[in-house]
C-alpha cells in the first residue's frame, strides 16, 4: 500500500537523519548535532502522531464507503518502538556531551578568574 510505502520511506530517512546525528556528535560538532537531533526529535514525534492517528481510522474511497478501518502493520509499529529508542539513546548521548562541554567551560573560566587574582 503506498500509505505503508511513505511510512516506511520517511522511517528511512529519519534513521539515516539519525546516523548523522550520531556521527556529528561523535566527531565532537556539538553545536551541529544539537541542531540536528532537535530537527530529527521533532519529525520522529510527528511521525509517530501521524501513525498512531491511522490507526482504526477510514482511509481511501473503500474504507470510507465500505467503513473499513485501518489497521497499521506490526512491522510498522515496531519500527515506531525501534525509533524511539535510538532518540532515546542519542538524547542521553547529547545531554553528557552537553554537560561535559557546560563543566570544560566553568571550569576554563574559573582558571581564567584565578589567574586574574
């Protein structure tokens, strides 16, 4: 069905999404991961809502004429699940890194405010 299609397309994308996300952090681009990931959370939310929204609602000419709900497909689901626990661990990821780069500055400024004394 190219309902499922489009759903499992943009599956894709926001894993690769991801990946780079990762691979950003991983190269140390925090300001560029943090960027990414707010992006990448907010599409992975919305297409969440959108798959969680089908379900047992009439879609197409038949399911409307005929009153036939909708029923979205376990592996869909599962790739529902699959996404949000590598958001999950990105989003743990990202908050050390964060805090890690918040402690490397306190701690560069308040060298800088000894050294001054």
């Amino acid at each position: 069905m190219s309902l499922e299609n489009d759903f499992k397309t943009m599956q894709d994308i926001l894993t690769r999404e991801l990946l780079d996300t990762k691979s950003d952090l991983s190269a140390g681009k925090l300001e560029s991961a943090n960027e990414k990931f707010d992006f990448v959370s907010k599409e992975v939310t919305r297409w969440t809502e959108r798959l969680e929204d089908l379900e047992g609602s009439h879609q197409g000419i038949a399911g409307i004429i005929f009153r036939h709900k909708y029923h979205v497909p376990e592996d869909l689901l599962q790739m529902r699940d699959a996404l949000a626990k590598q958001v999950k661990s990105i989003q743990t990821e990202l908050d050390r890194e964060n805090e890690k780069a918040r402690n490397k500055a306190a701690r560069q400024k308040a060298r800088e405010i000894k050294t001054e004394l």
